[in-house]
C-alpha cells in the first residue's frame, strides 16, 4: 500500500512519500519500551509500598492507584484508536498499569506468605506470560491460529461467555456461602479469562502482520506495540488473580 505523500517537489512537482515503513523488528522495540516502563514502575512500587503502609501513606497510594487505573484504560482506548496518539498514550498507559501491577504483586506476595506457600509468585506470573506469549506466537506462525473466520468465531463465543459467566459470578459473590465453591467457581471464571486474552494475542499478530505487510508507516508500530503490551498486562493480572485463588482454596484444604 503506497503511503500518502508528505509532500511535493516544487521544482518538480514530484510527489515525495515517506520511506521509512513498519517492520516486525519495530513493533518489538516498541513493545519492549512500553513493557519496561511498565515492569521499572510496578517494580518501585513493590518495594516502596511496604514503606507507603508503615507511613500510613496507604490512602494517597490507593487514590493515586485508582486514578492511573482511569487514566490508563482511557489512553488504551486512545492509544488504539488514534495511531498519531498511540506513541503518547502508551507511556502513559504503562506508567499507569505500572502503578497497579506493583501493588497486585505485592499484595500477592503477602498473601501467599500469610497461607505459607513460600513461592515467588511474580517469577511465575512472569514466567506463565512469557510461556503463553511464546506458545500463541508459535501457534500463529505455523497457522494453527491465523485470524480468520474461524478464529473470530472463538473470539465472538469467547466474548458471549464472558457475558454469560457475569451472573454467575454475582450469584457466586453473593449467594454461595460455601467458601470452596465460591472460589472452585472464580478459579474457572478466572481460567476463561486467561484463555480469552490469550486468543486476543492472536489479534495482535495478525494486526502486526497486517501493518508490516501492508507497508504502514512506522509511526503505526507504536498502536500495535500498545495493543500486545495490554494482553500481555491482562495476561500477567490474570495469572496473579488465579494464583491467589488457587493459593486461596489449597490453605483452605490444609
């Protein structure tokens, strides 16, 4: 796809493009930046926030918190829909999530202490989303999961079942008083969820594919890093939500 010029020779009236088109390489350096922005924020919030709590800071960090969760969902929307916003929005986004990602490991962390299950729980969580990350990648590449018709029919009954499972998952919150079943029905909640963001990473690939086959300009790498950045911050939530939960019914077990 030919770009539209950036301008015209006068002398000639030539029309002169933009050569400097997206690449795979791109998008990755790109998507890097935004996840270490992400992990350099989350990591000083980890080990400040013990620190924030013996100072009773804890409300102030909570209000701050709550306003980065607001101004990162909405530079998301921003980011992914306006390619020209997309470079801005995503270091604001990764800032924000930053914030949050700190403050769920570390309340992770703490929790699986106080159920003694001595494990590095953001190792894992890190881990299983470079393990999920590898294994969608692997699976586009060969085209067991190419976007296509089929995929997005997944993707659509994927979609209905998270709107389905939302009731259940009131009635479980409010109605089960058994605490067992309640968290035997959020772990699989929780496993839909996982499953669905890692189908979105197939959309991802496909975008990147698409821009770089396409011969987009390299500003447009920007909106599709921010794109892989937030599944993989889904992702890596996620599997911290279902390790609390699964951490959760097994001190239960004991």
């Amino acid at each position: 796809m030919r770009q539209t010029p950036l301008f015209t020779n006068i002398q000639t009236g030539e029309a002169v493009y933009d050569d400097a088109k997206a690449s795979y390489k791109g998008i990755g350096i790109k998507t890097g930046i935004y996840l270490l922005i992400a992990i350099s924020v989350a990591a000083t919030i980890y080990f400040a926030l013990p620190n924030i709590i013996t100072t009773g800071n804890l409300p102030v960090f909570y209000t701050i918190m709550f306003i980065g969760l607001i101004v990162g969902f909405i530079t998301a929307i921003i980011g992914r829909v306006s390619y020209r916003a997309a470079k801005y929005c995503g270091v604001i986004y990764s800032l924000s999530e930053g914030l949050f990602l700190g403050a769920i490991s570390y309340v992770a962390q703490d929790w699986l202490n106080y159920l003694e299950f001595k494990v590095p729980v953001v190792a894992i969580a890190l881990g299983s989303t470079l393990l999920i990350f590898g294994a969608m990648l692997v699976l586009f590449m060969t085209g067991v999961t190419r976007h296509g018709t089929i995929m997005r029919r997944i993707m659509i009954a994927l979609f209905v079942g998270l709107i389905a499972i939302l009731p259940l998952m009131i009635i479980a919150y409010f109605f089960v008083t058994d605490f067992k079943t309640y968290l035997g029905i959020m772990i699989a909640v929780e496993a839909f969820l996982l499953l669905y963001g890692a189908i979105t990473l197939t959309f991802n690939f496909s975008e990147a594919q698409a821009v770089v086959d396409s011969g987009c300009s390299k500003r447009d790498e920007w909106s599709v890093a921010l794109g892989i950045t937030i599944s993989l911050v889904y992702i890596y939530i996620e599997i911290i939500r279902l390790i609390i939960l699964i951490a959760s019914l097994a001190g239960r077990n004991k």
